[in-house]
C-alpha cells in the first residue's frame, strides 16, 4: 500500500515536472516536427519551438507578431501542453482562459490568464521572451541546416551541415575546407568517369573474346555498316571476363556514389557549394575527358575494329 502510494507520488511529481511534449509540437512555420534545442523561452515557463530548416527560428523570432493570430477561449490546455506547467507570461497566473495560437501551421500556443493580458502579450510579444535564443552565432554563421529555404548564402547566414548530423561548417576556415572538398569530389567524379572508359577500352583490347562470322545468315538482324563491308569475316559480339566486368561495375559504383554525394551537397542550396560543384566538374573535364577521342568513341566501326 505505502509503496503505491509512492509510486504515485513520485508519477504526480514527474507529471507536474514535464514540459510540452516536444516530439508531438510542429514547426509554425512548415509544420515539421521542432527540434527541442531550438527554443525561446517565453516568460511563464512558456516556449516556443521550431524546426531546423533555416530561417524558420530567425523569423518566429524576430517578427513574433506576424506568425501569432488572435486569442481564443480555452477551457483547458490541449495537446502537447496537457502535462505543462506554465504561468501566465504577465502575472504568472497559473489558470488560463486565453490561448494566441502561432500559426499559419504547426500547434504552439501561447496561453494567458485573461483576455486582458492574451492582448498585452499580442501588442508585444518580444517583451515577453525571456533572454535571448540559445546563442549558438559564430562571426561566420549562426545555428545549422542540412537544407535552406531556397539558394542562399552560409556567409552571416545560416551554417551549412552536409552529409552527417556533427559536420556542421560553422567557421571560415571549416567552409573554405568544405568548398575545396566539393570541388574536389567533383574533379574526382569526372576522373572516374574517364578512368571507367578507358579501363573499359583496354579490358576490350586485352582480354575481350571476340565471336566472328564467317557468314552471315540474318541479314536483316544486322547493321547497314556491318553489310557495306562483307569482305572477311564478321564481328558479332565481343565477350568481357567476368573479373573485368567485375572491375568496372567497382569503378561505376565509385563513380556513383561521388555523384549522388555531389547530388545531396547541391541539394542543401547553399549558393557556394552549387558554384563549388560545377566547378568541380567543370576541372574534371577540362584536365581529364580526352576530348580528342570524343570523336573517336563516337565513330564506332563494326567493321574493321580489331
Ligand atoms: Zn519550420
Ligand atoms: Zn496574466
């Protein structure tokens, strides 16, 4: 008996304890799940949360007054509030009758005691934040996204995160490092694509079998080219070694996966990383696509190729 007592106690306590459920609170702005460190704090324990794409946290916060719509009566605090304790952020009143839903998306509200203080906090909702947002600016960038809001700039922006959750550039020397990495990822995409078609020429040279007909019975099935030189036999089909094919499905898989890399860097919109990929390739080209034998690869003789 005493011990479910104490139990109790200590569910009550927890209860009283918590905060808004943050998995269950969306972004006002897109309506994504919020990111609990990403917070201002409102007087009254009071809080409001957004997502990490950027831009989102800066404009809930600076220009509160657009995203908060008129006070509406609440008779009790609804989903993700229920277990909250909160005051109301003008007098601290722990009852609320008012609640300033954010909007146009998402369900945060704030929540005051009366009609009276819901339409001070409307007047003025940046009185009632408390300190300032976490402070996560550095001379370079502020905060981090893995994707912006249309092309935009890192520089006194928002800091780019490519690839993991920790690799945020935040500084920069981490940018100039990343700019490089992307140029160089796309000089090696190209390298891999010439290298592929070169390995693939020399394996055909080398080691591919070649089935040759003396004569031909489908004519139809063949080319016009094959058919303007029926002097000799002809070349039917060449056949690469399996360890070739081997080798060069190991090189496209590598040249993949530096192009779907490249892929999700551009995808974060950063206007310099864009610039940094194309770059990339354009150097890549330039110093490795053998442009002369262009001409060549795009001259296929059935023929007369050995
Ligand atoms: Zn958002
Ligand atoms: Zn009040």
């Amino acid at each position: 008996m005493e011990r479910s007592v104490l139990l109790l106690l200590v569910l009550v306590a927890a209860l009283v304890a918590a905060q808004q459920d943050v998995a269950n609170t969306f972004c006002p702005i897109c309506n994504m799940v919020v990111v609990p460190s990403i917070a201002q704090a409102i007087k009254g324990n009071q809080a409001v949360y957004a997502c990490d794409m950027a831009g989102h946290f800066h404009q809930l916060t600076t220009s509160p007054a657009t995203f908060l719509r008129g006070a509406a009566i609440v008779k009790q605090l609804p989903e993700p509030y229920t277990h909250a304790k909160m005051g109301c952020p003008v007098c601290g009143e722990l009852s609320f009758t008012h609640a300033i839903p954010w909007a146009p998306h998402g369900n945060q509200k704030i929540f005051a005691c009366s009609e009276d203080h819901a339409k001070q906090i409307l007047a003025n909702p940046t009185a009632y934040f408390t300190s300032t947002p976490q402070n996560d600016t550095t001379d370079f960038c502020q905060g981090a996204t893995g994707m912006y809001d249309g092309f935009q700039s890192a520089f006194h922006g928002f800091c780019p995160r490519i690839f993991f959750e920790s690799w945020v550039l935040d500084s920069t020397i981490k940018y100039a490092i990343g700019f490089i990495g992307v140029v160089l990822l796309g000089v090696a995409v190209e390298a891999l694509t010439d290298i592929q078609a070169a390995l693939q020429k020399r394996f055909a040279k080398r080691y591919a079998v070649s089935i040759w007909a003396k004569e031909v019975d489908d004519e139809d099935a063949l080319s016009k080219e094959l058919l303007a030189c029926d002097n000799g036999p002809h070349l039917v089909s060449r056949r690469l070694p399996l360890w070739c094919k081997a080798i060069l499905a190991g090189v496209y898989m590598c040249t993949m996966a530096g192009a779907y890399l490249l892929m999700l860097v551009v995808m974060t919109y950063e206007t310099g990383f864009f610039f940094a990929a194309i770059i990339g390739l354009g150097l890549g080209f330039y110093f490795f696509k053998d442009v002369d034998d262009l001409v060549m690869e795009g001259n296929p003789d059935p023929c007369c190729s050995t």
